[in-house]
C-alpha cells in the first residue's frame, strides 16, 4: 500500500524511505531574477553533497501578482478554474529555469508540475487543501534525477482541473512533500534571517527566535505575518517534520527552528507581534434575536469557502434585534457581501454594511495565558496613543485589536515596545 501525505485527514507519518533526502524551498524573492535562480542552484548544488534534493520553488518575484492583474483586466470576476490555471504559470515558469541552470552545471535535475507528479487536492479554487500525494509517485520521480524541482502553490484535482493553494501556498507544498518523503526537515529559504518578534522591514528592532513552537507561528502566520504560510506549518506539526525558515542570502546561517518547543514558555511568555491589513469588517444590521441565525450566517458563507472571524453579537433589548459583526478577509469580501445581500431578506435583517478601514494587530505567545497583565498593558499602551479598539478577541495564545487600518504599523510598533520584545 503507498503511503501518503494529505492536509486534510490524519494520518500516520509515512515510512522512513527517503530519510537521506533535502527538501528546499525557494520564495518569490529568492528566484526573482535569473542570477538569483543560479545562487538558488548553487545552494543546491551543495546540499547533493548529502544526497538527493527535492527543491519546491514560488513563481518569480512579482509574478502572481502581475497574472492576477491580467486576469482582472480579462473579466472583472474572473473564472476560478481558468483562474487557478492561469496562476499555476508562475510556478511552471521557474521550475523550468532552475532546472534548466542545475543542468548546466552537471546537475541531473527534472522539473515536474503538481500535475506531472500527483499533487492531489480538493475541488476547490484559489485555496485547495491538498489530499494526496503517493510516496510512490515521488520515488518514481527520483529514479531518473538527483534534484527533483517541484512547482509550489499548485494542486491538481482528480478530474484533471488545476488548483491553487492560496497566497504563499508554496510553503505547504514543500511540508507535504517532505511528509510524504519522511524527511525529517523543510528548510524554507526566504529573504530576512528567519522568525523575528515581528515584521523585521516594518520593525528594525525586531529580534530573530532561534526557536518557535509551532503553534505560536501558526497563530503569527494566521494573524498576518506573511513569513510563512500557516498551512505549511500546521502540516509540518501534524508530521513532526521540523521547520527551519533560513535567508537565502546567507545559506550558512541557521535561521530559526519551528518544532514542538514544549519547554518555550519558560524561556519566554510572548513571541511577538503581527499585522494584519488584508481583512474587512462586516455588519448586518438588525437581525431578529432567534436561534438558528448565526448558524444560516456562518454557515452560508462557509458553503464559499469563506472563512469568518472576530464574531461579535450586539443586543438592542428594546426591539429584540441583534447586529452581528464580524471578520473576513479582504479578497473574500464581494462575496461576503453578496451573500449576505441574498440572505438578507431571508433573514429579515435591515442591512449589510462593510468597513475596509480596519486591520489586526495581535500579540501572540505560547505563556500569555493566566496573565492578566498582559491584556491590561497591551489596552493601555493602545488607548494611551489614542487609537481606538474597534473589536478584540483573545484565546491561550493571543489577543487581537481591530484599529483602524492606518494606525496598524503605529500601534504593532507601540506594543513591540511596551512588551520590549526586542530583549525576548
Ligand atoms: P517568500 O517570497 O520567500 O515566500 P514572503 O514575502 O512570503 O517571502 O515572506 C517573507 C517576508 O515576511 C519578509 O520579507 C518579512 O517582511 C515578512 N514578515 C512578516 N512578519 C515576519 C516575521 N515575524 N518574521 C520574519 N519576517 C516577517
Ligand atoms: N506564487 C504564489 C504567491 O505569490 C505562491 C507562493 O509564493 O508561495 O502567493
Ligand atoms: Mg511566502
């Protein structure tokens, strides 16, 4: 039976069989330009000194984003299937080139497309989990090569239709490979040195974490730090394959280690400090107090693969209405809105409103819990600035401001310091 690695069920982690392997994964930035896919080929060229390398690779620099332009230049709402299609050509493109530099320096490297090497996922545009990948097709795949360059971000369904995994997928492609390989690292090659306390170009006094849990990055990765894609990491957990984000431009560096980390909250209560300005707000306004009308809310929208956050219920007792409001992200919003446009009526709800002026800024770290002090401060430090919560919501690891989304960068700076996360 061929052994598998699948985002969306659990399973054991798969046999040892390729224990020897490297498995390297180059961002948007580290392949931006052709001497920068000869650097790239360079690190690998040095890591078949320990074995064979399978290396997954993001389209380059800009590139998503140009095709997503063209495709809105096309058709307002562009189709999703021919959409995921078109994007899946970034990725196509560089695996293309880095095979082709490894190849001219001796490298016997083979690139191959989620398609050629079975990367399964859902039936779903824009933000596929991925299903399956066999074991067996990536052995398969290994026998005519050392350096097998693998396309990021992309998936295939089992009807042949091509998929993408959401902004920064390539991270999840590169973990489920290296869980189907059994390997026991995932080296995430970037731009900046690793993790830092936060975004280390909006905050130069952020400090490099040599180590992180897991389940502190994913809530970092989930509150917009764009570092790392929270999916890749939540696999990486699942498979204890351990992550190491490392810079590109320094290989030799060690970069930060994300594993268990079970004995971190003695080190340190809070890991740092995350922004995130690609979320809109949504309110509808009036909806009869009655049980069952969040569930038809949520639950429409979760038809559309839409994710719904920061839920917040207001009562006005006089008239038993309510107002609900709550999160979505920014690209998830015209449909959010049209949604709740055709289930307003339904609902006998007055009206739907949107605020884009918002962003999150969340503290996130694994020993916040039991601390009092902590919400206290980080409130404090916001209203002494004068920038105004919109909405807060606080689990085990974390606690989120909705502001306004000019005041985001002054208000995660602000909490950086009062936390002084710089000494962590
Ligand atoms: P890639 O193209 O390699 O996938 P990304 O642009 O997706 O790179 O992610 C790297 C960027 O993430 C960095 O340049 C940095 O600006 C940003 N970032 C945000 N939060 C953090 C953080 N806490 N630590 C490190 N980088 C962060
Ligand atoms: N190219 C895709 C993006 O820009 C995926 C990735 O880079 O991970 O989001
Ligand atoms: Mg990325």
């Amino acid at each position: 039976m061929s052994q598998s690695s699948t985002e969306t069920k659990q399973e054991k982690t798969p046999e040892k069989k390729f224990s020897e392997i490297s498995v390297l994964k180059f961002g948007g930035t580290s392949v931006k330009n052709i001497a920068r896919i000869q650097h790239v080929a360079e690190i690998v060229k040095e890591r078949l000194k320990h074995g064979k390398v399978l290396v997954v690779v993001s389209a380059m620099g800009d590139t998503t984003d140009y095709l997503l332009k063209l495709a809105h230049q096309c058709a307002k709402t562009p189709d999703q299937r021919e959409l995921d299609s078109l994007l899946s050509t970034g990725e196509h493109i560089s695996i293309t080139l880095l095979s082709m530099m490894l190849k001219t320096m001796d490298v016997s490297a083979r690139s191959v497309t989620a398609y050629q090497l079975g990367i399964f996922t859902e039936s779903v545009h824009n933000k596929a989990r991925i299903i399956d990948i066999k074991t067996d097709s990536l052995a398969k795949a290994f026998e005519t090569c050392d350096a097998l360059v693998v396309a990021g971000f992309q998936g295939v369904t089992a009807n042949g239709d091509i998929t993408t995994l959401g902004r920064g997928g390539s991270d999840t492609t590169a973990v489920a490979l290296a869980a189907a390989a059994g390997a026991k690292y995932c080296d995430i090659y970037t731009d900046v040195d690793g993790i830092y306390t936060s975004d280390p170009n909006k905050i130069p006094k952020a400090r490099l974490l040599d180590r992180i849990s897991y389940g502190e990055v994913v809530e970092m990765a989930r509150l917009g730090a764009q570092v790392i894609h929270p999916r890749a990491v939540e696999l990486a957990r699942q498979y204890g394959v351990i992550l190491r984000v490392r810079n590109t431009f320094k290989p030799n560096h060690e970069g930060t280690s994300i594993d268990g980390g079970e004995d971190m909250e003695i080190y340190r209560s809070i890991s740092g400090v995350a922004t995130d300005k690609d979320q809109a707000c949504v309110t509808i306004m009036d909806v009869p107090d009655q049980p069952g009308i969040a569930a038809r809310i949520v639950g429409g929208l979760a038809k559309k693969a839409i994710v719904v956050d920061m839920i917040m219920q207001a009562f006005h007792p006089t008239a038993g209405l309510n107002n609900i409001t709550f999160t979505v992200a920014s690209t998830d919003l015209p449909q959010t809105i049209k949604t709740l446009e055709e289930l307003k009526t339904e609902m006998g709800a007055k009206a739907v409103h949107a605020d884009e002026d918002i962003a999150k800024v969340s503290l996130v770290g694994a020993g916040m819990a039991g601390q009092p002090d902590v919400a206290a401060r980080l409130f404090e430090t916001l209203g002494a600035a004068k920038i105004n919560i919109k909405m807060i919501s606080s689990s085990e690891m974390k606690i989120t401001c909705v502001v306004s989304r000019g005041q985001a960068d002054k208000a995660a700076k602000l909490i950086h310091d009062a936390f002084e996360l710089e000494k962590v």
